[in-house]
C-alpha cells in the first residue's frame, strides 16, 4: 500500500501485521442506514489478540455519560484473518 502524503498521518505507519480486528457496523433498525447506506462498516486492525479485545472492550462499554437506557448503537464484531 501506498501512502501519498505520510506527513499527514497522525501516527507513523509501519510494516507490523495486524492480522486481529474489530468491524463496526450499524444495527439493522438505526436510522443511520438511511444516510450511510446498509454496507456501512469501518475496520481497525490490531497486531494482538489482546489488543485487539481490549479496544472492543472499550468500544463496546456503556460509557459514564450514557443515560440509564442507553446501549451502543453499534455493532461490534471481532473479525480474525489469521484463521
């Protein structure tokens, strides 16, 4: 993969494989499919297992300032390329 312009990235890209990741997608019934489209989704890569479960960990938490009925309105799945 090519990066045009690395001075832009906020962190410096390296060549470690992050064969452990997280795909985030939408609930079947969020109204935000309407607007980014039913294929919406977004992967983050991890080089660990336990990096990678960590960050789901805390992706997919009721965080302090939710309300008492509040749940993510995401999905959360761990995704696993070395298998």
């Amino acid at each position: 993969m090519s990066i045009q312009s690395a001075h832009n990235l906020r962190k410096p890209q390296d060549s470690q494989p992050r064969p452990f990741g997280v795909r985030v997608s939408l609930r079947t019934n969020d109204p935000f499919r309407k607007i980014l489209g039913p294929e919406w989704q977004r992967l983050h890569w991890y080089a660990t297992g336990e990096a990678r479960d960590a960050a789901l960990a805390e992706m997919s938490r009721r965080h302090d300032y939710s309300r008492p009925l509040d749940s993510p309105a995401l999905v959360f799945t761990p995704v696993d390329t070395a298998a």
